[in-house]
C-alpha cells in the first residue's frame, strides 16, 4: 500500500468515526427534541385545557344558578350557558386529538359522559324554573346538578393531575436521556480520539520506515543520475555545435536553390513568351493561307467572268454585223425612197426629206458600228490577254498556296515544339519552386532543431542542478528522519 493511500485510509477512519459520533449526537437531539415535543406539545396543552374545562364547568354553574335566582334575566343567562356548553365541547374535542394513552382517552370519555349528564339535568331543571315551580327546580338542583357538578370537577382535577405526573416524568426521563446520551457522546469521543492517535501513530511509523527506504534509494539513484546528467550536458553541448553548422550550410544550399530556381523561373517566362510568338506565328500563316485561298477563288471567278466577257464580246460582234446589214439596208431604202420622191414630184418632197434623214442615219448608224467594231477588238484582245494573266495568276496563287501550307506545317511543328519545350520549363520552375519550399522548410526544421538543442543544452544544465539538489536533498531527508545509511 502507498503512503498516499495508508494516510488517505487514516482519515477515513477518522472520519468514519466524526461521523460516527455526529449520527449519535443528531439521534440523541433528535429524541430530546421529541421528548420535548411530547411534553411541552402535548402534555402542556392537555393539562391547559384540563383546567379550560374547570373553567368552562364553573362559569356553567355560575350560569345556571343565575337562571334560578335571577328568572328575569333568564334569557341572558342562558345564552351565556349554551355557550358554555359549546366551548366545552370543543376543548374535550381539542384534548381528544392530543391524548396518547387508553386511560388518558377513558378519562375524557367519562368528563364527556358526565358533561352530557349534566347537561340534561340542568335543562330539566331550567324547565321546572321556566314553568315557575321553583321550589321544584332547586329541589332537583340540589339532588343532580350538584353532584354531577362535584364529579365532573373532581374526574377533570384528577386528569389535570395525571398529566402534570406525566409531564413531571417526562422531564425526569429527558433529563435522564440527555445524561446518558452525553455520556455516550463522550464515550465515543474518547475513542474516536484514541482510535485516531492510535492510527496516527501506526501511520507514521510505517511512513517512516517506508521513507527511510525510498530516501536511500533516492540517495543511490541521485547519484547515478547526477553522474548521467553530467554526460548528457557534455553531449547536449557537442549535438548544438554540430547542429549550428548544419544549420550554415543548409542556410548556403537554401541561398543556391534560391537562385535556380529564379533562373529557372525566368526560363520558364522566356519560353512562355515564345510559345506565344510561336502561336502568333502559326495564327499568321493560317490568316495568309486562307488569304490566298480566298484570292484563289477571285481569280477563278475573274477568269469565269473574263470567260464569259469574251463570250459575250462574240455575240457583240453578231449584233453589230447585224446592224451593219440594217444600215446597208437602210442605206439601199433610203435611195429608193429619194427615187420614189422625185418621181412623186412636189408632193414628195417631205417624203424625200425623211429619206435623206434616213440616209443620215444610216451613214451614222454604219460609221459608230465600225467604231465599236473596232473598240470590241481591242477588247478581245485584252480578253485574250487576261485570260493568259488569269491563268498564270493562278497557276502562281496555287504555287503559294502550296508553299504557304508548307511554310505552316513547318511552323506549327516549330509551335508544337516550342509548346512542349515551353511546358517542360514550366515545369523545370514548378520543381524548382517545390525544392525552394522543401529547402525553407529543412532551414526551419533545422532552425527548431537548433533552438531545441539550445533549450536541451539549457535543459540538460537544469537537470544537472536539480540532480545535485535531488542528491543534496536526499542527504537532509536522511539526516531528518535520523537515517545513518544516508
């Protein structure tokens, strides 16, 4: 069993037998508070309304006599003697619910029986006075309400006395209790006292020996530690050099790691920018590579138009060699007209006019059909011409196209490849900036790591003093209890 315990085990006996003693002092006020409830309560008040009801029966008497020498203030007297009567009644009901024992009850049955007795006498009586046979009244008076009267006051004098006798008792036997209760109460003291001192001195002895045990042990086991805190001070103190000049060079590394991953960093912004020129680049020659298709098409729908222009100057020329026969024709009219005109005479003249008008057209109709004739040449002959240019444009639009495809490919490889190189630098600065992190963070832990070494050196010259002091204070306590291995 531990010292904590057995000193723990001394004080719940201790306790147990305090408590001990407070049931027995609480269970001893508890039955005088009862004794005295019993006969200051109850008995006090039974012995008071004994004497209540004394009362009650002489103011009866007083009242019923006054009835039978004063019959004019019969009235009076009476009312005052039924309330006599009632009070009467209620005190032997008041007493009833207070008395304890069979005699007590008997007692106040037999006042009650005697109460009813007498009150039927005195109502005879009260009648005969009423009827005017006074001499009648007195006489019965004397032969009954009198000795009802003397019974009823002795029954009730005797009761009184009975329960002073009870009351004087009970005093007697509350003083007797609290005499042997104070006895026991010191009785029990006394030897919850002796038991605790008896327990107290068990327990410090056995206390004692078990100190003198652990203080030897504590003696021996100061020393070896004091011995092992002393090694473990000097290692402390060559762990904290080595761990400070960890610390410098992985400070060294950080600062290295620091700047390649800047370096790589700006790598990485480098060819991002190139992927985006590259992308730049390969949008550009998609532009003219859709450019040049769509001047492809102009040119195919210029040579369908220059086609169709020379088809249409053909027809031109159909219609202008048609017009040239209507102006011969008109021409060849017109003579006839003039002819007819002469011969007509004065009365074709006017006639003669509209064919030389006609005439006049038809020279004119003939030399702008030779004019347009001429210009719808120099037009096929541009036709011609531009059709060849057509042809040749074209044949050199598709040259572009193709070289202009070629030229994409090359760029979008150079793009793809510019991406990927661009991606991998990106990746080269994410590592960088990963190994940036994990350097800060080996920094930190070898800074905790060197702040604990500080705070080990410092704990570790703690414990070296407070293992002498352990070892001091293993030789006091010995010398204290008296301990000669100490």
């Amino acid at each position: 069993m531990t010292i904590g315990k057995k000193i723990i085990g001394g004080y719940i006996v201790v306790l147990a037998l305090l408590a001990l003693v407070m049931f027995i002092a609480f269970y001893s006020f508890a039955r005088i508070q009862a004794t005295y409830d019993g006969f200051i309560d109850v008995d006090e008040q039974l012995v008071e309304g004994a004497g209540k009801l004394r009362i009650e029966l002489n103011d009866q008497i007083a009242n019923y006599r006054g009835i039978l020498l004063y019959p004019d203030l019969l009235k009076s007297y009476l009312e005052e003697l039924q309330t006599n009567r009632r009070r009467f009644g209620e005190i032997v009901g008041t007493m009833r619910q207070l008395v304890r024992s069979a005699e007590g009850r008997g007692m106040l049955e037999e006042i009650a029986a005697l109460q009813a007795k007498n009150e039927q006498a005195q109502d005879r009586v009260i009648e005969l006075a009423r009827s005017g046979k006074l001499a009648e009244a007195l006489a019965l008076g004397i032969k009954e309400v009198r000795p009802l009267n003397r019974a009823q006051d002795d029954k009730t004098e005797r009761f009184r006395e009975r329960e002073q006798k009870l009351m004087a008792e009970g005093r007697a036997e509350l003083a007797a209790t609290v005499n042997l209760l104070t006895l026991v109460i010191w009785g029990t003291s006394l030897l919850a006292l002796i038991v605790g001192l008896s327990t107290g001195f068990l327990l410090s002895r056995t206390i004692t020996r078990q100190l003198r045990e652990s203080i030897t042990q504590l003696s021996s086991s100061s020393s070896e530690i004091l011995a092992t805190t002393t090694q473990v001070a000097a290692g402390a103190a060559e762990t904290a050099t080595a761990v400070s000049e960890t610390t410098a060079t992985i400070e060294e590394v950080k600062q290295t790691a620091q700047l390649a991953s800047q370096k790589a960093k700006y790598v990485s912004e480098s060819a991002q920018k190139v992927a985006q020129v590259s992308q730049s680049g390969r949008k550009s020659v998609d532009d003219t590579i859709q450019g040049m298709q769509r001047i492809q098409e102009q040119m195919e729908s210029i040579a369908e138009s220059i086609v169709r222009l020379s088809e249409q100057s053909q027809a031109i020329g159909e219609i202008i060699a048609t017009v040239n026969d209507l102006a011969e024709q008109s021409n060849v009219l017109a003579v006839n007209a003039a002819i007819e005109a002469a011969r007509a005479g004065e009365q074709g003249k006017g006639f003669a006019v509209v064919a030389q008008e006609v005439k006049s057209l038809a020279e004119q109709s003939k030399q702008a059909t030779t004019q347009v004739r001429s210009i719808l040449g120099d037009i096929q002959k541009a036709t011609s011409a531009a059709v060849l240019a057509t042809e040749q444009g074209n044949k050199a639009v598709e040259a572009g196209v193709k070289q202009t495809g070629e030229t994409g490919e090359s760029i979008r490889l150079l793009a793809e490849s510019i991406h990927e190189a661009a991606q991998a630098a990106t990746q080269i600065a994410a590592s960088s900036q990963q190994q940036m992190v994990g350097m800060d963070q080996v920094a930190l832990a070898m800074e905790n790591i060197k702040q604990a070494s500080i705070q080990n050196v410092a704990g570790t010259k703690q414990a070296e003093v407070a293992a002498q002091n352990l070892h001091e204070l293993g030789h006091k306590l010995g010398a204290m209890i008296g301990n000669k291995a100490a």
